[in-house]
C-alpha cells in the first residue's frame, strides 16, 4: 500500500512547472502543500497562498514528508537537501553539480537519518538510467557505459551535421529555445554531462570521484575545418561521457567530443534527445533514448522518484558499499584526432604514437594516441581557440 506524500517544492521554473502540469493529470496519493520561491514579484498560474520565499517553511514544516529540489542555484541546493533528510523528509533532486559535488556525503546523511534521496531526473532527463545501473545491472559486470548526457550540446551539434549552420548560429538558436543558457559553458564545455557521469558511475560501479578529477573537453573551440573533417571522413561528432572498466578493475571517466561512425547507435541521437548505452558481460550491449531537456522530460523523471518514495523506495548503492575494487585511474590511452595552430602544441601533449599528419597554412591535424594523463594536466590549454580534440571511436 502506498503512503500519502505532501509535498514542499523548492524551485517553480521549466521543470517545477512541468512537474505540476503532469501531477494535475494523474490521481496520485499526492499533493503539494507548498512552493519556494525565490522571486515573489513575478506572476504565477497557480494561487499565491501556494508560494513562499522562506525556505524554513517548507523545511520545518511536520506535515511535509517529502521535498522537491530543483533550483539552480547548487549550494543552496544542498543545504535545502541535507536539512531536509535530516529532518526526515524524503527527498527527490534533480541538481546534477550539487549531487555529484556531495554524493559521499549525502549517502552517509540518508544512512544515518534513515531518509532517502532519489535523483533520476538529475541524470540524461526522461531516460532511466540511475535505476537500471542500481537495480537491473545490480550484478552485472559493467564493462562501459557512455552515451550523450546534454541535450543542449547535442542540438548545436544537430544543427551544425544536419542544417549545415555555423556553431555560432546553432549555439544562439538553442539559446533562443531555451536549451542553452545566455553562458553556455557548463553544457558546450562539458561541465554539465562530467557531473552526470560521476553520478552514474558511482551506480555502474561503486566509484564515487570528485568532479574536478575528471576529464571534461568541450565543443566551444569546434571550427569549420573539424566539421569539414568529419563529414569528408563520414563521421559525426557529439560530446560523449564515458565510464570504462579496463585491466585489473580500473575504471576511467573522461568528457571528450568523439568522432562517431555511422554504425554506432549514438551517431543518429539528434537535438535535445539523450542516448546511453550500457556493455555488459551477460547482457551485453543496450541502448537507452529518450529526451534529455525539457520541462515534461524531466519533470516524468522527477515524478517517477516521487512515485517510487509512496512506496518506500531508496537507493541502496551496493556496490559503493560492498567495495568490489574498483579504482579510478587515468593510465589509458586514446586514440585522437588534434587540430591546432602551433606546432610546439605536438610536443606539449607528449603523443605516445601519431598515426597521420595533413597540413596547411589554414588547416593542421593529427591523428595518434595520447595518454589521458597528459590530457589532463593541458585540459585548460586545450578548450582554448586554436585547438580542437576529439576521440576517434574504433
């Protein structure tokens, strides 16, 4: 039998009010008693009695068993959070930096307060993906899961492959949507899907890292000579997050653009559409799609956890706690694609092997291997103009 959950919700833009469009439309043994705010001038569709800017309200407040985070600002998120699992209220979240900033953290409040934390919709919007990895692939060796994580990078590059617009044309036409924000980094440069891989790597495989460890190399320095590459060789490009089990229980997380073959299934992912894509020992590779962006994406994702609470349901992070042995390492070797400017860059990168060279007065590239580590220690270097890296998938 399910519990009767009341509702505080913190955060009313796209995705809160998307959550509220689909909660009219169902009969579920729910109601949302009160909404935070953060603007009280600005005009609403619902009754003002509903809105408050005092955060204790909702927080303090016994008859609210259950609060929904999602605002923007990623402290606050987290203070909003761990009170309110102290307080012993459950919690569904969508913030993807405040979660993969505090992940160890926030296991450790849930463990001691007995409450749970649910953030399905913090992870590639409508598509699953943090359930599957806790609870389908609870015993599954995991040999990768990788995919397109942003829905506002995948748009600019849509638009670029299948409309032929130049990024800079592609990046104001997401922002005019709304896909993309007026400063773009945190999706173009990868930001966004590194906090997301971290949190679906500590389900894949009990590996909880700190985001700035991880690699993260944006679109933003793409120009119109990689995007004529690509297309003279039949590739696309999309930014990809990967996790990856190598040797001996090594595990290697990194954000880079990828050079994509026609047969592989992210290759026909477009717009603000999400792909992931599990390898598994037994049952071996599977694709998830489903959008990525959105208010009614990811407001189904928010609802599906809050459906999930009725019943009592927490993650229950096997395989953090039970310490399978795997380790991040970043001793792994990729195979690359490098257009730069000036050639002392071949040197500063230390290419273990280069494979081809092409060069002219407006257009230098290289293809070889690299060593993640040395991508690392020139990650700022490299998402300046003058150079642009892509994995080239074998």
């Amino acid at each position: 039998m399910s519990n009767k959950l009341t509702i505080g919700l913190f955060g009313f833009g796209v995705v809160g009010q998307g959550l509220h469009d689909i909660i009219r439309t169902k009969d579920l043994n729910l109601e949302i008693k009160k909404i935070a705010i953060k603007n009280p001038e600005k005009k609403r569709s619902l009754s003002p009695e509903l809105f408050t800017t005092d955060a204790s309200v909702i927080l303090n407040d016994p008859e609210i068993n259950t609060v929904v985070e999602l605002i923007n600002d990623t402290e606050a998120a987290f203070q909003i959070v761990s009170t309110a699992l102290k307080n012993g209220k459950n919690v569904v979240s969508a913030s993807k930096k405040m979660i993969a900033l505090h992940l160890e953290e926030l296991i450790h409040i849930q463990e001691e307060y007995g409450t749970s934390l649910l953030y399905e919709g913090a992870v590639c919007g409508s598509i699953p993906i943090i359930r599957n990895l806790e609870e389908y692939y609870d015993n599954e060796l995991l040999y990768s899961v990788r995919g397109i994580f942003n829905g506002s990078s995948n748009y600019i590059l849509s638009k670029i492959f299948n409309e032929n617009l130049d990024y800079g044309t592609a990046l104001k036409q997401a922002q005019d949507l709304g896909f993309a924000e007026t400063d773009p980094i945190s999706d173009v440069g990868g930001f966004d899907p590194k906090y997301k891989l971290v949190i679906a790597a500590s389900h894949a495989y009990g590996i909880i890292t700190r985001p700035e460890e991880v690699l993260n190399i944006g679109i933003q320095t793409l120009s119109s000579k990689d995007i004529q590459y690509a297309r003279e060789k039949n590739y696309k490009i999309k930014l990809v997050p990967t996790a990856l089990e190598f040797g001996e229980r090594q595990v290697v997380l990194y954000v880079i653009p990828k050079l994509i073959h026609s047969a592989d299934f992210l290759y026909n992912v477009e717009n603000e559409y999400n792909g992931v894509i599990v390898q598994a020992a037994f049952a071996d590779q599977q694709f998830f799609f489903g959008k990525g962006a959105g208010g009614h994406p990811t407001g189904s994702a928010v609802l599906s956890d809050i459906a999930a609470l009725r019943y009592g349901y927490k993650y229950e992070y096997k395989k953090y706690r039970t310490n399978r042995g795997f380790v991040q390492s970043n001793d792994y070797t990729l195979n690359v694609y490098l257009r730069y400017d000036d050639e002392s860059v071949i040197e500063r990168l230390g290419f273990k092997e280069i494979t081809e060279r092409f060069y002219a007065p407006d257009f230098k590239y290289v293809i070889g291997k690299i060593e993640l580590s040395n991508l690392i220690a020139n990650q700022e270097f490299l998402n300046n103009d003058g150079v642009f890296i892509a994995e080239i998938v074998q």
